[in-house]
C-alpha cells in the first residue's frame, strides 16, 4: 500500500478516539498535520499467556515509537 492508502485506512481507526479519551480536540479536523512512517511491529508472546508485548521502531533507525500489551491474538 502507499502511504496515502494507509493513511486512509488509519483515519478509520481514529474516528472513536475523541470520546474514548475524553478529548474532543483529537479528532481530524483539529490534527491535519499527517506523516507515515516506515515501522516495523515487535512482538513478545508465550503461549502461557493470553497477551503480548508489542514495540513499534522506525523501520530504519530503530528509534522508539511506542509499546504495549496486547491480547495474543491481536495484530
């Protein structure tokens, strides 16, 4: 996909974040500055556990984006 493709796909996924948060101000109109990066998703599991560890890194300088636990079967 291109950027501009997944752009358009992450735009879906963001659509309940102003009343899941509680901040009405994170929406698309308000946050019309968007970049996509080339990332690369990490991910920890055992199969003795029902979530994982996932680290996004930039794709090329491994530079830091975000963590979290996520149930297993996510992703």
């Amino acid at each position: 996909m291109t950027h501009d493709e997944l752009i358009t796909v992450a735009r879906t996924h963001t659509k309940d974040i102003p009343n899941l948060s509680g901040e009405p101000w994170a929406n698309m109109e308000t946050l019309s500055r968007v970049t996509a990066l080339d990332t690369v998703a990490v991910s920890f599991e055992s199969d003795q556990h029902s979530q994982k560890i996932m680290v996004i890194l930039e794709r090329e300088s491994g530079k830091f984006i975000v963590s979290g636990l996520f149930p297993r079967k996510a992703m």
